[in-house]
C-alpha cells in the first residue's frame, strides 16, 4: 500500500494543499523550519490511524478561525486497486473509506490496513529526523519485536532494559 496523491482543505500550515503525484519508493520531505514536515506528516498520521486528540478545540491541527479540519490522500493497494480516505475533525470527528461503490463509515478508527502497525510504532518508524537517528524508544522497541516475533518467543525474550537493571541488582 502507498499514497498516489494527498490533499489538505485544512490541516494546520496547509490550507487548499495539494501533493504532486506520488510515485513508489522512498518519500524525503526536506524544507526550512516551521515550512510544514511535521504537519505533512501528521496529516499521513492522521489518514492512517484518525484524529488525536479527536476534539477539535484540543486538536493543534485545525487551522485558527476555521471551523473544521480535512484532509484526504489516494492509496494504492497491493493489488493496484485505488482507494481514497477521507477525514474530518468538527464537533466530532468523521471518516470515509471510498472504495470502488462503496462508501465505508470509518468514525475515527484506524484504517484496517494499519490495525496491526500501532500509532507509535508507525510514528518512530516511518517519521525519521536527522536529530532522531537512533534505535526506537524501549516502548516501541518491545511492541516492534512482539509484532515482528508473534509472540512465539515471548516467555523468554525481554527488554534490554529490564534484564540489565536486573543484573545490577544482583
């Protein structure tokens, strides 16, 4: 799965934004400070995954003196079939799954092409700084290696962390 294209009508800096079309492989945002990285960002987050905080006076990217947040991005699934989500953030918040004839009432739930890849997960893997460059934090880390090992080698595989503090006490 991949975005062919994203949309902001109103999400934080981006106000009527539009990408240019997206082709596969890897995707590099670089421009100067407060140009809008970590909102494009947020704005793929929030497609994913839906609305945090899902209240729209707390919620940082509705746009002041706008009265709803909207954004929208084309997925191309694996097998080449094109979606297009849909989210918007007013007194609750709202999402659509357009698919072929159907419409899919999302609510604010994670798309379920993404259930299995928690939020934080996804924000430490997929949201790579130049200041971040470093191994995931422990909690992410130990969600990392549950999905990667399927919780087979679960009953004697640890945290680093936790077996060190324990050698220490020894």
């Amino acid at each position: 799965m991949r975005f062919q294209r994203l949309k902001a009508k109103a999400f934080g800096c981006l106000k009527d934004w539009e990408s240019p079309p997206l082709k596969p492989g890897l995707i590099l945002v670089f421009g100067r400070n407060e140009s809008g990285k970590s909102t494009l960002f947020n704005l793929v987050t929030t497609l994913f995954y839906g609305w945090t905080p899902a209240n729209k006076d707390e919620n940082p990217f509705v746009p002041w003196g706008e009265v709803e947040a909207a954004c929208e991005g084309e997925l191309v699934l694996k097998e080449g079939e094109v979606v297009t989500v849909i989210r918007r953030l007013r007194s609750t918040s709202t999402g659509m799954l357009l698919r072929k004839d159907n419409a899919i009432d999302l609510r604010n739930r994670p798309l379920s092409y993404v259930e299995v890849l928690p939020r934080e997960v996804f924000r430490e893997v997929y949201a790579v700084e130049l200041s971040a460059l470093k191994f995931p934090q422990p909690r992410a880390w130990e969600t990392m290696q549950q999905l990667l090992l399927g919780g087979q080698f679960s009953s004697f595989i640890r945290p680093v962390h936790q077996v060190t503090g324990e050698l220490e006490e020894e």
